[in-house]
C-alpha cells in the first residue's frame, strides 16, 4: 500500500486529513474519537481567552435536498477554560504520540503571545497555527482577518510568535481580501514555516422573510458570519493555488475549504497543498467519513503508481496559467449520444437561452435527439453541464488546422487565431 506519510511544514502525521479548528476539535474527548476513527491530524478549537458564545450560531444554504452546500457560522473561540484545554491537549499527545495536534491561536499582546505559545508548546503541541482569518466577532475586536488582511501586521505579529516558537508555525489566512498573494508572502517574511488557508468568508446567509432578521437569528438581531461548505472550495482551491504557483512563494501549504471526499482532498494536493483540513463535512456526516477519504487516496495512489504523497503534491500547479497564456486555437466540440439521450431538450434551451445557439431541434422533427452545428460550437460546455445522462454529451477535440497560438503570442508575434461564432 503507498505510504500516506504527510510533512507540513515539519507537522508529520499518519495521512493528510486534519480536522479544521472549529466545533470537531472543541475538546480531547473529541479529538480521540476522531483519532481512533483515522483522522491523522487535528488542529484545536482556536485559543485565546474564552469567550461566551451565542446562541443560534449555524445557518445554511439547502440545494435539492443537500443540506449545508453553503454553511455559515458565528461562532467565535474557544469558550472552554484554558486550564482544561492544555491539560486535555496533554491527554490527547499522550494516548496518540504519532498523531499531529496543532494548536490555533489568536490573543492581542505580545506577552500574550508568549505565555499561549509556552503553554501549547509545554502541553505537546506539534505545531501552532495562527488564526488571522475570523470573520465575524474577533476581527471588531482588532484579531483575526483584522490582522489578516493587513499584510504589515500578519508580518509582525508572525515574528512575534517566530521569537518564542520552537515548533512549525502556521499563518491561517483569511479569503476577506482582493489578492491571496501580499498575505502569504507577509506570513513568509514573518518567518512562517508554513500557511493554511482558506478560513470562512464573510457573508449573510439569509434572511428570514416574515421576522425580517437575517439567518442565524439571535433574539431579534443577527451578524454577518463565515461561509464555508462545499460551495468555497473553487474559491479556496484558487488562493492555494495562486501561492503554490508563485516563484516568490516556498513554504508549505494546508489546504482548506468544502472538503467533502477523498476527491476534493485530491484536487488540493495537486494544487500544492501537502496536508488538507476539514469541519463543515464532519459537522453534516461525523468523523466516520475519513474512512472512505483514506481508502479512496490509497486507491487513487495505487492506480496511478503514486508511492507517497510527494510524488503527486502540486503535480497540477504547472498547468495553471494566465488566461493570456492558453491556447486560443484549441478547439471542441460537443457531441450528443443518440443512444442515451432522454429527449429532455435540456440543452437545447440552455444553449439558446444561455450560450451560443449551436444546438438545433431535428430539422424534421421525426428524432427526439437534438442537432449540433459544430461550424457554430465554441465548446462552452453549458450543454454537457445541463445534461442529466451522464456521459450523453462529451466535449471532443477538433482539428482545426490551426497552431498552438496565445493571445500573449499574438500581441507579441501576429500569431494566426482561428475566427468563430463567440470569439473575441
């Protein structure tokens, strides 16, 4: 069986799969029976002095019967004593020595600083990760995304932690900002071992339509809190990208956001990320679903040769370019299986309605299959997208004739670019 051995940043653990800090890791209780179920990692519910939470805390947005697609929360911290969450940390290191426990923190002063870090540390963290992503609550607060969206402040309070610190540090970076890049880059110069990203996003996730109080209510108010969920993961999939791919850019990666299989899990080490963390899952399904993560990345791993993670982390990064850099005389079709289709004309609308009316009726209404003008097709996609048979359509590549050529390519050099119907 390949070895699933993951380093971040010098946190070693028994396979990728850490839970994210929030409700999973509320307590060692918690942790162990995420540790006995196969999680490898886990990294605590932030610490910092507690907090008395609110109650609701959880909204979510339901799409065809799907609960938690989009998920929002306004909890904040820990709201646990600090005596009882290192003496549990301890418990926990204890029992399971060759799992990785990451403590999150988040304080305001440097001496608190100190004192958080020597107590994580004398407790058995493996490592700290340092919350600069909170949306809601911290941040008014002058933490969390207040920190982290000032590129000059995650850079010093990094050092600050980096002065005291004897295990890997890890900045989690918020997604509340314009550009990833001047965060990771601040969190490098800080002398950060490594980053973890992407913390929620904020954002209302509702609104009740007859109380006129946005979701989740508290009484008769409510605040903006953290989307996550499987709806973020193209948003976070992005910003680890953005860094892996950045020359500027060479510590390691925790990736973050909308996890839900070993399939996602997957797609962000390809992009770069060494570990990956989950919560909004294990919140809707239980720490059980790290059974079929594992097994689907050792059968991932053994069909493509893959012997250890390192063989396959960031092997998707190279692939990811500039738009000015793709090849504009690529070319696809799309085909329509005769065989399969259903008659439902679901493409046929999405393609007149929504793209670039390509897709025709039978010219003598005697066939339920619709026709593809493929001298019309500029190979969107929004037909196969819309498609409810599965492998009914497919996208096929055309020989156009044409030679590779960019825009970058044709600004520069006068580069030949085939003309179609939806070109620019």
């Amino acid at each position: 069986m390949p070895d699933l051995t993951s380093n971040t940043a010098g946190i070693v653990s028994p396979n990728p799969f850490w839970l994210a800090s929030a409700p999973p890791t509320n307590s060692g209780e918690q942790i162990m029976r995420a540790f006995d179920a196969g999680w490898g990692g886990a990294v605590w519910k932030t610490l910092g002095q507690p907090i008395q939470n609110v109650s609701s805390r959880f909204g979510a947005i339901r799409w065809k019967g799907n609960a938690g697609v989009g998920f929002n929360n306004i909890e904040l911290i820990t709201d646990r004593p600090l005596d009882v969450n290192f003496r549990e940390i301890a418990e926990v290191k204890k029992r399971f020595p060759k799992h990785a426990i990451i403590a999150s923190l988040m304080v305001e002063t440097k001496e608190e600083w100190k004192e958080f870090i020597a107590r994580s540390e004398d407790a058995g963290a493996d490592g700290l990760e340092l919350n600069f992503g909170c949306p809601h609550g911290m941040c008014e607060r002058g933490m969390g995304s207040a920190v982290g969206q000032e590129p000059r402040v995650n850079e010093r309070i990094t050092s600050w932690v980096k002065e005291y610190a004897t295990v890997p540090v890890l900045v989690k970076l918020t997604p509340n900002v314009g550009d990833i890049l001047p965060h990771g880059l601040a969190a490098q110069a800080g002398g950060a071992d490594g980053v973890s990203l992407i913390n929620t996003i904020k954002s209302i996730i509702g609104v009740d339509i007859d109380k006129f109080v946005p979701y989740p209510s508290v009484g008769e108010r409510s605040s903006n809190g953290g989307y996550c969920g499987a709806a973020v993961r193209p948003i976070a999939l992005h910003m680890a990208a953005a860094l892996a791919r950045d020359p500027r850019f060479h510590i390691p990666i925790s990736g973050i956001g909308g996890i839900t299989n070993w399939r996602d899990a997957v797609e962000f080490l390809l992009l770069g990320s060494s570990s990956v963390q989950v919560c909004t899952e294990v919140m809707l399904r239980g720490y059980r679903i790290v059974d079929d993560m594992i097994e689907g990345l050792e059968t991932y791993m053994v069909e493509r040769g893959f012997e250890r993670l390192d063989d396959f982390v960031g092997k998707a990064v190279p692939a990811y370019s500039d738009w000015g850099e793709l090849d504009l005389n690529y070319e696809i079709v799309a085909k329509i299986d005769a065989q399969t289709c259903i008659g439902c004309q679901a493409c046929l609308v999405a393609c007149h309605d929504g793209a670039h009316q390509c897709i025709h009726p039978s010219p003598d209404g005697s066939i339920r299959v619709p026709i593809v003008d493929e001298s019309e097709c500029v190979g969107c996609n929004l037909c196969q997208i819309v498609c409810p048979v599965e492998g009914c359509i497919t996208m096929e590549p055309v020989d156009n004739g044409f030679a590779p050529a960019s825009w970058n390519d044709h600004l520069g050099q006068g580069a030949a670019l085939r003309h179609k119907k939806g070109s620019h």
